[in-house]
C-alpha cells in the first residue's frame, strides 16, 4: 500500500473552501494562496496558477493516481536562487567590518596598554645600579650602569637635539612613529651595497625597541616595534618621545642617557655642550662599545665627521659653521674610589638585586661580608706558598652567613670564583657523608671496622700510606682517613643512603650511584661542602649559603618539605668525636690551641688539596690546586690547605701564638698540684683529654716500629717513691703543703 503523502510535500487535513461543507465550517473563506517571494519588490507578481476544481474523490490523470491530483492542486517549486554575488548586501558587510576593525583596535589597546605601559619609557634599558655594603655599611662594590638624571628636550641647546636628529631621524617632527621613506632609502642603500649597511628605525621606534623590546631581528618584533612606535606617538608629544629617547639611549662604558654621558666623556652638563660634542655623543649611538671615545678616539671623531655633515645636510649647520668644529677631546680615564668587581661581589650580585627589586635606578644592599675576615683571607691566601696553584677560601658562620670570600689568588688577573664556580672532587672531605650515613644506621665511633685490602665489584681501594691496621675503631679509621673502611661502610650502609646524607647537608651536584663515591669522586664546589659542615657545627640541616641581609625567607613548600630539619644530639655529638679525632690525626697541621674540628681531603694524584672545619662560631673551607686539574706532587688536604685554614682561624679568633717562656738560672721550687690548681686545669678532665688525644698518635708509632720488625719492651712496673727528707728548718707553706729542696727527690 502507498503512503497517503509525498516525502518533501506538507499535506492541509482541513476541507476545501468550495466544499459543501463550507456553509457549515466556522472557519470562514478559503484559505489564500502563496505567491513565491522575489527579490525585487517592485515587479508585478505572476498570475497563480490554475486551480484544479475537481472534487478530492475524483480521480484524474492518465492513470487516476492519488499523486497526479496532487500535482494538479500545488503550485510548481520556487526558481532556482540568484548567483551570491548578487545577493550581497555591501552595506551590511561594510558595518561588519567596521566593528571588527574597533574592536581589534581596542584588543590591540589594551594589550599594549599591558605589555608596553607608557611609565617603562622612562626607565633605561638596564638593571638599576648597586651599591653592595659590607655588614658595617661601608661600601664594597657598585654594581651596574651609570645612569643621568631625565633631561627635557625642548629645554636643551637647539644644536644638541638637532645633532640627534641630523643623524638618527630627519623627519622625526612630521612622521607618526614610522617613516616610510626612511625605510624605502634604507632598502635601497643596502640592496645596492649588498649588506645591512643603514637602518630605518626613526627615534620613536629606537625608544619602542629599547624601552619594550629585546633585539633579535625577527619580523614579528619589527611589527611590535611598529606598534609600539604608532603607540607611542598618539599618547606622547614629540619632545616627550625625544626626551625619554635622550634620557634612557645607550653611549658606551656602561653610560645611560646624555646627562651621564656628558658628565663621563665631558665633564658638563648637557646644557653647556658644544656643538663638536653634541655630535660626537650623537654619533656613538650607531656603535657606542665600539666607538666609547676613551677606547677609540679615532673612531669617535670620525664618527663625528660623518654627524656634522649630515647636520649641514639636513640644514641645521652651515658650511661655515661646520668648518669651525673642532675634533673634540675626553677626559682621561679616572681611576674608581670603590672597587666595582670582587669575587664575594660578584656572587652575591643575584641575590642583591633580588632584595633592591624595583627601587629605582640607585639602590644600596648591605651584605653579610665582615671587612675584617676578608682582609685575613685575602693576606692567607697571598701569604700561602702555592707556586703555579690557585686557592680559594670560604668562611661562614653556622648557619650559613658568608663572612669571607676569595676565589683566587688575583681578581684582576681571573675573576673566575673557584670558591663557587668550580666542581672538584673532594676527596676524603667526602667521607663526611658515608660516616654520617653510618651513625645514622646505628653504628658508633666506637664500632670496630676492618682495615683490610678489599675488592667491591672490581674495585680495589687502597689507603695512602700503603698501611693496614686490621680491626680498629671507626674513629681511629676517620682520624687516620682509611679509604678501605670508608669503602667497607659504603657498602655496608648502601650508597643511596650515602647520596641521601649528602643531599640533606645540601650537596646539589650530581653524585654517581656507586660505591667509589666514598672516597670523593664525585664532584663538588667549595661553598656548598662548606655549608655541609656547617650543619654539623650548628646541629640543623642543610646550610645554605647566603650574603645579604634580609634575604627572601624559605617557601611554603620548602617549609613543609622540612626546608631546616634538626640534627639528633646523639649523632651531632659522634660526628663532632669524628671530626675532632681527624683534626689530631691526619689534619694535625691545622690543629689549634681551642676546640677545633676537621677533616683533610686529597684527590686522585694531588689534583686537589681540601681542608674543611669549624672552630669558635666560624667555619671555613679551603681549597688548592690548578685550574686545568693538574697533578701537584706532593699536595695533600693536610698541607698547604691545612696550614691556610689554622693562619685564618689564629687570625679571625685573635687566638695569641704561644711563645715558649725564658727559663731562670735559678728557678724557684714548683708545687705542681697548685700550679695547675691555679691555672684552674682539671686533673681528671684535661689531662685525660690530653692522654686520649695522644694515643691516636702513640699507636700509630708503634704500628709503624713493629712494621720495621722493632719490638718494644713493656714499660716496668711503677717503683715505690721514697719518702723526702724535711730540713729542719722548713715548715709548711701556706698553702698546706710540703716544700722541696732544689735539687731533692721530686725536685722541678
């Protein structure tokens, strides 16, 4: 059975107008017809159609079909429509455009209403300058540009801006930030000379790219540039342009802006420039490191030749005139009252900049630098006999204040900072960290190792001198700096625990995951070894070096992240035996009258010499050798770098050298029980720290004479002391106690 309906055709359920049934429908007349609509209004519309007026039930057609009848009843479809382009309404789209035209005009407003604010006009295109004072404010170092004081342009002499403009921009006045004919005769002078010979930048666009941009040359930069410049002319006047313009331009020897650079080259203000001067300040814009009168006063007059003949060829000057113009001279280079470069300057630079923020173009930052410490470690380190090597010295407090800083023996000869720039490896320094790892696994100075040739993996360590003690103490095995027991711990508390304690002092270089790290192979700088021993002297990890006050404090994630975790007293006071121990051991040439704490390092073949320790509230770490990482026979941690850390230390704790007392002829009797009651020693404390002190160096002397094959005798048993005979005429002293005759048993 065929649908009652046509796909594509509406189908009308109601019955016709002309029905017999219309009379009774309360829907009034036939429905109208539909004429098709047309584009033009104007023409008559087409007579409708013929109405088939049969009845619905009567079939008609050929065939009688349903579908015949329909066709008969409906108009035909609408004409085909007209081509596109004979629709377009120009009107409609012309306001389309328009309003895409304001708005990416108010887009492109606010974006450079964001990116290039009018008020970065006014700053040079360089960081401000820096004044870096020591912790007692006296200056130390300057740091950054020298920048003049904001000139107004419609206020200079006539001959100054119309050198500048002679020379960068004619038609600065008549343009609106860019200059086509500027940049059309650009193009051809260098198509024609085959290379970038001129530019076409007008003064507007040389503020846009100074002031905005960086200088890479690419076209997306050119069209900001070009942006910018359209930007700033509709907000700036002409003389506002060219007074920001002359107030922030670059001319050479770290001068910014013409009040600076009148003053450095000249020695006068802007005002009193003469018209040769005017145009010679004009001419270093081109090139200004290049041709900076005090490095090139050749090219300097040269170039302002070329600026008077452009002066005379744009009308500002005439021939006569120009005539007149002299070569100009400079004043000669002055000597700076402050020095402007020091290696603790120049690594706390950052960190200063980062605390003066936006401050302007002058900004002064106190530092943590003690005048007096630096004085020290500069003549220690002047004073060490170290032939061809380098030295570098870093001396801070515990937690972390750099107070002292060389790194090298001559800035002016290389300011490479070896205290901070340079990764060495360690050498036993690093066994810091593998006996930290093993207090921390539970073991003890105490705890006995084997100091036995072993083999790891391939790996045979070998100790320095050759000797092997078999079982001793981890202590005896630290002050002795035994690479094998340094290896077996390694292995037996796991390198990653000995990388993880290394990263909790603060170590940040990279460290090979394997087990040779215990003896130093890995890399590191001065500063940051240093500050590791920092936290063992202030008991609270990890140190981090800084010099300048009020720094920014640690973050949120640092804070939860346990940025400063403290140190267990236990394994503080273990690494402290440890330290001691090492000072009196292979580190005996930096041994002090006081407290000290310490431990030598030395790498493969003398390359480096470390001797890293704490005494008083100062910890200091001292390094020695090459910069190219040659061998030096006959370093050792416990030299040269040892003896460079006790001359500093004597010095920065006003410890007194000793100086062995004149005997008397005829020396009065001694008591020794209240000599040294009166000195206030302590028989059992000092005199059994002395006694443990030396024993460490006792049994290494009869380790090295039983190795020789000599065997000692044991010592006899204690004699019993013979009562002294009292002279008659002695009684008992003042202080209770029995006098002796010079010259008698027991005598001094």
């Amino acid at each position: 059975m065929r649908p009652p309906y046509e796909p594509g055709r509406v189908r009308y359920h109601h019955a016709r107008g002309d029905s017999p049934d219309a009379a009774n429908d309360q829907r009034g007349a036939p429905l109208p017809s539909f004429d098709p609509w047309r584009d033009d209004a104007a023409a008559p519309p087409p007579p409708p159609p013929p109405r088939d007026e049969r009845p619905w039930d009567e079939r008609g057609g050929d065939d009688g079909s349903f579908w015949q009848q329909e066709r008969r009843r409906w108009p035909d479809p609408l004409p085909p429509p007209r081509a596109w382009w004979r629709r377009v309404r120009w009107g409609r789209w012309l306001v389309r455009g328009a309003a895409a035209f304001i708005v990416l005009f108010v887009v492109a407003v606010l974006w450079l209403a964001v990116t290039a604010p009018l008020s970065r006009s006014l700053k040079p295109p360089t960081p401000p300058s820096i004044t870096l004072t020591a912790a007692d404010g006296t200056p130390i170092a300057r740091r950054g540009a020298i920048i003049g004081a904001p000139v107004d342009a419609a206020k200079l002499p006539a001959h100054v801006r119309e050198a500048f403009l002679a020379i960068e921009d004619r038609r600065f006045y008549s343009h609106w930030g860019v200059d086509p004919r500027g940049i059309a005769r650009a193009a051809w002078a260098n198509l024609g000379s085959g290379g970038v010979r001129q530019g076409g930048s007008t003064i507007t666009q040389q503020l846009a790219k100074n002031a905005f941009l960086d200088s890479d040359r690419t076209a997306a930069r050119k069209l900001r540039e070009a942006m910018i410049a359209f930007w700033l002319e509709a907000w700036l006047s002409k003389d506002e342009i060219l007074s920001r313009y002359l107030s922030n331009v670059y001319f050479g020897d770290n001068v910014y802006g013409i009040t600076a650079a009148s003053r450095h080259y000249f020695g006068r203000t802007p005002m009193q420039l003469n018209v040769g001067q005017a145009a010679m300040l004009a001419g270093l814009v081109k090139a200004p490191s290049r041709l900076a009168p005090t490095g090139n006063l050749k090219g300097a007059r040269a170039r302002q030749a070329v600026v008077v003949g452009a002066m005379v060829d744009a009308g500002f000057l005439s021939r006569d005139e120009a005539a007149r113009v002299q070569p100009q001279r400079v004043l000669a280079e002055r000597a700076e009252t402050l020095p402007t470069g020091t290696y603790f300057a120049d690594w706390v630079l950052p960190s200063a900049r980062e605390v003066a923020g936006e401050s302007g173009t002058e900004a002064t930052v106190r530092t943590t630098l003690d005048r007096g410490f630096q004085r020290t470690a500069e003549r220690v380190v002047r004073q060490a006999s170290l032939g061809g090597m380098q030295a570098a010295l870093v001396a801070m407090k515990p937690d972390g204040t750099v107070v002292a800083m060389v790194g090298g023996k001559d800035y002016g000869a290389s300011a490479f900072n070896r205290a901070v720039q340079a990764r060495r490896q360690p050498g036993s320094t690093f066994k810091l960290f593998v006996y930290l790892a093993a207090m921390r696994s539970g073991l003890t100075p105490a705890t006995v190792m084997d100091d036995t040739p072993v083999e790891i993996a391939g790996w045979k360590p070998r100790n320095d001198d050759g000797r092997y003690l078999g079982p001793i103490t981890l202590q005896r095995a630290f002050a002795r700096s035994s690479n094998v027991v340094a290896a077996r711990l390694t292995q037996q508390v796991g390198v990653r625990n000995v990388i993880r304690a290394a990263r909790d002092l603060g170590i940040t270089t990279p460290i090979a995951n394997e087990a040779t790290i215990g003896l130093g192979t890995s890399e590191v700088s001065l500063l940051e070894l240093t500050g590791a021993y920092a936290a063992v002297a202030s008991g609270r990890y990890p140190v981090v070096a800084r010099g300048v006050e009020g720094g920014r404090g640690a973050s949120w994630y640092e804070a939860i992240a346990g940025r400063d975790t403290a140190m267990p007293d236990r394994i503080r006071d273990e690494m402290r035996t440890l330290l001691g121990s090492s000072i009196r051991g292979t580190g005996r040439g930096a041994n002090l009258p006081v407290s000290a704490f310490g431990k030598t390092g030395t790498s493969q073949s003398g390359r480096d010499g470390w001797f890293i320790g704490f005494a008083g509230n100062l910890v200091v770490g001292v390094w020695v050798g090459r910069d190219d990482s040659a061998p030096n026979p006959g370093l050792h941690g416990g030299g040269v770098p040892a003896q460079i850390w006790r001359q500093f230390m004597m010095s920065a704790l006003h410890i007194p050298v000793a100086v062995a007392p004149v005997e008397d002829a005829v020396a009065a009797p001694i008591d020794p029980a209240n000599m040294l009651d009166q000195m206030g020693v302590d028989l059992g404390g000092e005199v059994g720290r002395a006694v443990d002190e030396a024993q460490p160096r006792i049994e290494d002397a009869l380790d090295r004479l039983r190795e020789m094959g000599i065997e000692l005798p044991q010592p006899p048993a204690p004699r019993e002391r013979v009562p002294e005979r009292r002279r008659p005429d002695e009684g008992r002293g003042e202080g209770g106690g029995d006098g002796f005759e010079d010259g008698g048993p027991g005598g001094f």
